[in-house]
C-alpha cells in the first residue's frame, strides 16, 4: 500500500539546465515516472541515475545497528573496494546494483569508493549520486592523491591504462580504516550475479596476501620485456616460484599481511624500476604480477570471467567462457555502456544492461519539455 506523504512542484527552465557546468553536476533529487512507478533520480544535465530496489537482509544474516559510516569497524561487514570516476561512474553503480540485488545479506555489505583528487568537489557530488541511488547504503568515498604515483607511471599500451586511479588499489591498506582487515576489491566494469558472501569466505592460507582466479596456460612471459627475462637480477624473482597470470580487477585482499609487508613499496619499488629500465608495458598489472606472483590463493575461474571488453587494441566481441559464472568483466577496451549506446553490442553487453540505473539526459530535458517545464515530485512509501 502506497500513502502520499507529499508534493512537491519543482520548475526547471530548460536554458538554465542547459548552463550547468559540465563537470559540476549539482544536481536535486526528482521523481519521474517509469513504468508505471516514480522513481528519484539527480536531476542535472549529465549523469542520472534511478534509485535502486531495496534489498534487505535474509533471516540468516546478522549486523550491527546503524548504517552509520561510523559503524565501519563492525566484524559482520563485508567490505567492498572500487575506485569511482565520472568516466567510469556508470559501470561503478551497475556494479554496487549487481553486488546488492545477488547477495543474501545486502546490508551487511560497507562500499569503499576511492576517488581521485584531482577535482576538489568531487568527493560530494559522486558521494550525493552513490546515496540517490542506494539510500539504505553504507559507504564511504575516500580521497586517492594521484601525486603519490603520477612521477611512477610508464607509458603503457593504453592511454586508458595509464590513469593514477588505476594505481589506488596498491594503496588501500593505507586508505581504508586500520581497523579493516580483509577487502573484496572490484573493478568498474563487472557485474556480481552470485552472492558476494561465497567470494568474502574464501581462506587465504599461509603468507598469502592475496587470492584471485589464476590462468596458468597463458603465456606469462609476454606480461614482461627481454630485458626482464635477459637478467638475473630480475626474473630471479619468480624462482622455485610457478607464477601464473591474474587479473587485478577482482582480488580478496588481506590488509593485515599486506600492512606487515608493506607491500604498497614493494610495487613502489618496481614501478620505479620500470621507469629506468622498461620491464613491461601493461600499466598496472605487472607490478602485482611482479610482488604476488606465485604466491596468489587459488579462487575458482567462474569469479572472473574477464576479458569480455575485447582485446586492449582493438574494440572486439568475446563470448564467455566455459562453465559456471559468478562475475562478468569487460576487461578490454570496450565497455557495454559505451557499445549500447552507439547501438554496436556484443551479445555479452546485454547481461550487463539490467543492472544499469543511468537515466540518458536526454530523456529527461525531453521530460520537462513536454510536462510545460515543470516537474511535479511525488514523495511516496510503503507500509
């Protein structure tokens, strides 16, 4: 049963929507009807997005009282890491809408979003977004200085590849609450469509820092120059060691065992290495290969089915693998926002389109326009 608790009459002149600054996105919480039902999305010239459903815990799940960010080091949270960007934003809030609409316990779940520093309002207007679209959310955007590896980064084979962002999940031992332990860091560009509990229970046995799915049958010589597998002083680091090809979009994380390695300058230290000598070309890949190699917790392929952007050079379509599927990830250069909006999909694009909540802009000036630049905002619940 639905009660009106309120109305509320917004006016929106086109011409001023039309002059909001571009990367600003200060924008005001609407309700336009969808279906047959009102949803709330931000209201701005560029990036909207409906709110999610409500996802509530099962019985079984216990948490602590609260959503407060606060409550951060409570021990029944789960606790998720992705780094959050304007170029980006849409796959990060189809991949929180994945993560939530498949997992048992929904509110047990913490979203850490790492976002650069380079836009100082940044930090609010992606924090107002993340909180229109998942109200019942714990989170917490944090703040990455891209100073800390901008003198670092080589040239890879990839503009894309070379953004600071990507480096953020070398820092998260240091960015998150020391009270943190373990995370599930997760890639802009996947899709959950199991429950994230499975992938939280993996053990990490003995000294390993990190689990991920391992591809041991590729070629692990490519990720690195001649010059690497030339010397001694550097391919001795995989000795009496079998390492194996991981893709760094998806990893659980001990933040214990990393902390008391410091292995954020370890992989510091290669990076500093492969400005004077060009060891690989792969952004930043190697440096874990180079730091984790050989040394990774096993987790099962059907938690990565990565590569499903294409290859890094050409815009390509694959198809899945083989076997089960817990996670879709459009590694690669291609992205399914971007291949369904320019009406060129892959098959495997339109899995990933029912977890998107973004509202083209489109729609919404087309909204006002024929409601006589007025929208009329209807405040509803349930009982």
């Amino acid at each position: 049963m639905f009660l009106s608790r309120s109305i509320l009459f917004v006016f929106v002149f086109s011409a001023f929507l039309l002059f909001f600054p571009a990367n600003g996105i200060r924008s005001f919480a609407n309700k336009i009807t969808h279906n047959g039902y009102e949803t709330e999305v931000k209201v701005g010239p560029f990036m909207q997005f409906k709110e999610a459903p409500e996802y509530r815990n099962r019985q079984k799940c216990t948490v602590g009282g609260g959503n407060n960010v606060q409550m951060t080091c409570d021990p029944s949270l789960v606790h998720v890491a992705m780094t959050i960007d304007w170029d980006y934003l849409r796959g990060s809030i189809a991949a929180v809408h994945s993560v939530l609409k498949h997992t048992s316990c929904p509110q047990n779940l913490f979203l850490h979003f790492i976002a650069s520093d380079v836009r100082i309002e940044s930090k609010d207007d992606l924090t107002k977004i993340v909180h229109s679209s998942f109200p019942s959310l714990r989170f917490k955007v944090y703040v990455f200085r891209e100073s800390l590896v901008e003198d670092l980064i080589s040239p890879s084979i990839r503009e894309a590849l070379d953004n600071p962002l990507n480096y953020a999940r070398s820092y998260l031992a240091d960015l998150l609450e020391g009270c943190i332990e373990r995370v599930i860091y997760l890639d802009s560009d996947v899709i959950v469509v199991d429950d994230i509990l499975e992938l939280w229970k993996v053990s990490l046995t003995g000294s390993r820092v990190i689990g991920a799915p391992e591809y041991c049958r590729a070629n692990f010589t490519r990720y690195f120059s001649y010059e690497f597998w030339s010397s001694s002083e550097f391919s001795e680091v995989f000795q009496w060691k079998r390492p194996c090809y991981f893709n760094t979009g998806v990893m659980v994380m001990d933040l214990v065992k990393w902390r008391e390695g410091d292995y954020t300058r370890k992989i510091e230290k290669w990076m500093e290495i492969q400005k004077e000598r060009r060891i690989y070309k792969l952004g930043s890949l190697p440096p874990f290969l180079l730091a984790f190699g050989g040394d990774v917790e096993p987790i099962e392929h059907r938690w990565n089915q990565h590569g499903l952007g294409g290859d890094n050079v050409r815009n390509s379509c694959r198809t899945l693998h083989p076997g089960p599927v817990s996670l879709l990830h459009w590694s690669g250069k291609g992205k399914p926002w971007t291949r369904l909006d320019s009406r060129k999909p892959c098959s495997v694009d339109f899995l990933w389109a029912p977890y998107d909540l973004y509202i083209p802009y489109d729609h919404i000036i087309n909204y006002h326009h024929n409601h006589h630049r007025t929208v009329t905002v209807k405040t509803h619940s349930s009982v």
